[in-house]
C-alpha cells in the first residue's frame, strides 16, 4: 500500500488523527509513507502497489499517471461536504471519509483489498 502523504493536501491532518503505519502494519499490510512529490512519482513508477491512498485532490492525478495498469486509488476527504463524499463515492470504488478512528480505518482499507480479489 503505497500512502501518499502530500504537504499540501489534507493527508497530514488525517494522519495526525490516526496513526496511519501503526494500524496497517499490525493488520499484516505492508506500508509506504511518502510526502515529497518526485519520491511519489518514483514509487509509482516503480510500481507493484495494489493500493494507493492520497487525498481527493491528488486521486485524479495519480490515476492519470498511471493509465490502465494504474493500482485501486482511495481518495481519502478530511472533514468533506455530503455532496463532495456522495459525487466521490460515483467516482471511485472506494472513498475513505476523515477524521476517522483507526478501526474504521482498517476496515475501509481491507474492503478496498477485498474489492481487488473480486
């Protein structure tokens, strides 16, 4: 699972509300925390992923780079508008809503995994 992290989204307030490392770690999955921008762009090309998590703003973007063999994007919105959260959800198979406790988290995550072996 490949988290992007990016300074000027919203994803550093969601991890400020949950430890986003600890809770996939102890669930068995492998993640990788990124925040600079070539770095993400490295790792993406890199690929490998099943997952990639980065804010809203940055989902579309991500999903462009990578074209068709591009990993499951979750866009995850801190603190987002019903409509913004209902027109998200048409968009992608999976949308985490922030802040959230980490249990809710996880499963969100593990719905979205879920959804790759279908």
């Amino acid at each position: 699972i490949l988290v992007y992290a990016n300074p000027d989204s919203t994803m550093p307030q969601t991890m400020a509300t949950v430890p986003v490392e600890t809770v996939l770690l102890k669930a068995g999955y492998k993640p990788t925390i990124i925040a600079d921008p070539d770095e993400f762009d490295l790792a993406l090309s890199q690929g490998g992923w099943d997952l990639v998590l980065a804010d809203l703003n940055d989902s579309a973007a991500v999903r462009a780079q990578m074209g068709d063999e591009a990993p499951m994007v979750v866009p995850v919105m801190y603190a987002p508008t019903k409509s913004d959260f209902k027109q998200a959800k048409q968009e992608y198979e999976s949308v985490i809503k922030a802040p959230v406790k980490s249990q809710r988290f996880l499963e969100s995550v593990d719905d979205a995994v879920a959804m790759l072996g279908e």
